[in-house]
C-alpha cells in the first residue's frame, strides 16, 4: 500500500507540473469512469488526438484514484491556451455525453440529453463564479440554462476546493463549462490546485489529510534530482524543451523550516544544485490558513529537479506536530 501512495504522489506531481508548464490557462474537472474511458478511448487513441488536435496537455487520473468524496469521479485536468482549451471542454463533455447515451443503450432506456459535469474550483475562485450577490451565477444561468450549484464551504472533501456541479443539456452544459473556465482564469491560485489527493488515501504536499507517505531520501546534494524524477538538470539540459515556467505547493510550517535547513544551508544547496530559484512565503503571510507557499521557478528541467528534491525534504518531517 504505501509503494503504491507513493507512486500516487509522484504522479499527481508530475501531472500537476506538466500542467503548470502547459499553461496559461487551466481548469480541474471531474467526470465518470465510463467518462473517461471514452475520453481514452481504445489504446488511447483519442487521448493522443485530443492533445494533438487542441495543443493542450490533459491529465486523467488513473482508473483506482477517484476525487474525495465523489461516487467514482475521475480528474480530468487541462492546460493551455484559450482556444485550445475551450476546445479540450468541447470534447470533454461530448465523451461525457456519449458515455451517458452507451449506458442507456445497455440499460435499454431512451437516451436523454442530459448529462453531468463537475469542475472543481479553488475557493476563491468559487467567489468569482457566485460573483456580487450571486450575479455572475444568475448571468450564466440566463444565457447558458444551467444553474450552477457549488459544494457549500463546511462540505468541502479537499482542503482550499469547492465542486460545482453543471446538469443539463450537452451544449448548455459545454457553453457554461466554458464560462466558467474563463471566469475562473481571474483567480492567481489556480495553478496551485492541480495536484488532488485520490480515496486511496495518496495526499498532496501540505495537505492536512497526513496522506504522506516516506519516500526514500534525496540523493546528495550535487548528484542530480531525487531517484524518481527522470531527468538531471545540470547533466543533461537537452532532456527537455527550455521552456520557462513555475510550479506552485503548499507546506507546512515545519516542513518549510526543514527546507530551509540550518541557516538557510539546505534551501541553498538546491538552488545551487539544480539551478531553479525557490521561494517561500512568510508564516502568516497567506490569510485563512497556516500552510505556507513554496514557488519553484527556472528551465523545466531545472525546476522539475529542484521539485523532486524540495518534496522528498519535506517528507522527511510530513505529519509531524510542530513543537510548543
């Protein structure tokens, strides 16, 4: 179980990077499994076309990992620009919909055009979609038919999210998922939520779940990034495109003083090491809550080293009480 968590972890933070250096827009939904499996489609065909087509990078989780407290809800998250991603939605909820009309045809019931679509939204950006006494909501029912319903606040399953649930007619649903995607675009935290925990009980860093499992210690400073991440910055700089970009992460304080190190000496040593720059926010700095941000940025590979290695050191010390 726990060579599995792991494995879990290492693969929504890569997702969740992937996803971040996709950009620069960027929106979390959840569909079925029978969903996704359309979405796939056989050999993972239509995934590739998808991506090739639109320019856009999707992430589906795997088929055992669902988002907390759904019926066996699926991530399906996708990066890029506005066209392209307006397009991923299209067919997003196209495969939504034929999954719904397969189903009734092996229940032997007449197809409705009907379906489901949630996309799960940080809490801030909940606020933009509600907007002014609920205007920006109303807006989009009276041009779209959808009516928008948002998981209250104390019913949230993972810290800092909220799902809204759109229910309707294939091109309302399309239209206002579209909508949505552009109004939530306004929230700057939104690149900081690509990453979620799964069921399984595999947390995301600094989530509060204690869903950590240990991984094996980074390697020493100064021979490369920590066993799983694939490329070595320093050594091998061509790995990957030298595209430019920044991942966000949430820790807890003690984690982040573990980062830091004595003096500051770890935290230092990681710059050095891989080349990406690496910043944390102040305690107390973020209003509404204790964790505190760490932001990584540099060259792709850079920054996917310096991650690697940033995540592992807070594992070391994940779920622990900070002293009195």
């Amino acid at each position: 179980k726990a060579a599995k968590e792991r494995w879990w972890l290492v693969h929504q933070l890569q997702a969740a990077a992937d996803l971040q250096a996709g950009g620069p827009m960027f929106l979390k939904m959840l569909i079925s499994n029978n969903s996704a499996g359309v979405l796939i489609g056989k050999g993972g065909s239509a995934l590739n076309e998808l991506q090739t087509s639109t320019s856009c990078v999707v992430k589906l989780s795997p088929a055992s990992h669902f988002y907390p407290g759904t019926s066996g809800q699926r991530v399906a998250a996708v990066a890029g620009e506005q066209q392209s991603i307006e397009a991923a939605i299209q067919t997003i909820v196209s495969a939504c919909a034929e999954a719904e009309r397969q189903m009734a045809e092996r229940e032997g019931r007449p197809f409705e055009d009907r379906i489901s679509l949630q996309v799960a939204i940080p809490n801030s950006g909940c606020g933009l979609v509600i907007g002014n006494k609920g205007a920006t909501q109303k807006q989009i029912r009276e041009q779209t038919g959808i009516a928008i319903k948002i998981t209250p606040l104390a019913e949230a399953t993972v810290p800092g999210e909220r799902v809204a649930t759109l229910l309707g007619a294939k091109k309302d649903v399309e239209n206002a998922a579209i909508e949505v995607c552009r109004i939530v675009q306004q929230d700057t935290t939104l690149a900081q939520h690509l990453q979620t925990p799964a069921d399984s009980g595999a947390g995301t860093a600094g989530a509060p779940s204690g869903g950590w499992t240990p991984a094996p210690p980074p390697r020493a400073v100064g021979q490369g990034p920590v066993p799983w991440t694939p490329i070595s910055a320093k050594s091998n700089p061509a790995a990957v495109p030298d595209i430019a970009c920044t991942i966000y992460f949430e820790v807890s304080d003690m984690e982040a003083a573990h980062i830091i190190g004595k003096g500051g000496a770890f935290l230092q040593s990681i710059i050095k090491s891989t080349g990406a720059q690496v910043k944390l926010t102040k305690r107390g700095e973020i209003s509404g809550t204790t964790q505190r941000q760490v932001s990584v940025t540099g060259p792709v590979s850079y920054v996917h080293a310096a991650h690697g290695a940033l995540v592992a050191r807070a594992m070391e010390v994940a779920g622990q009480e900070a002293p009195a």
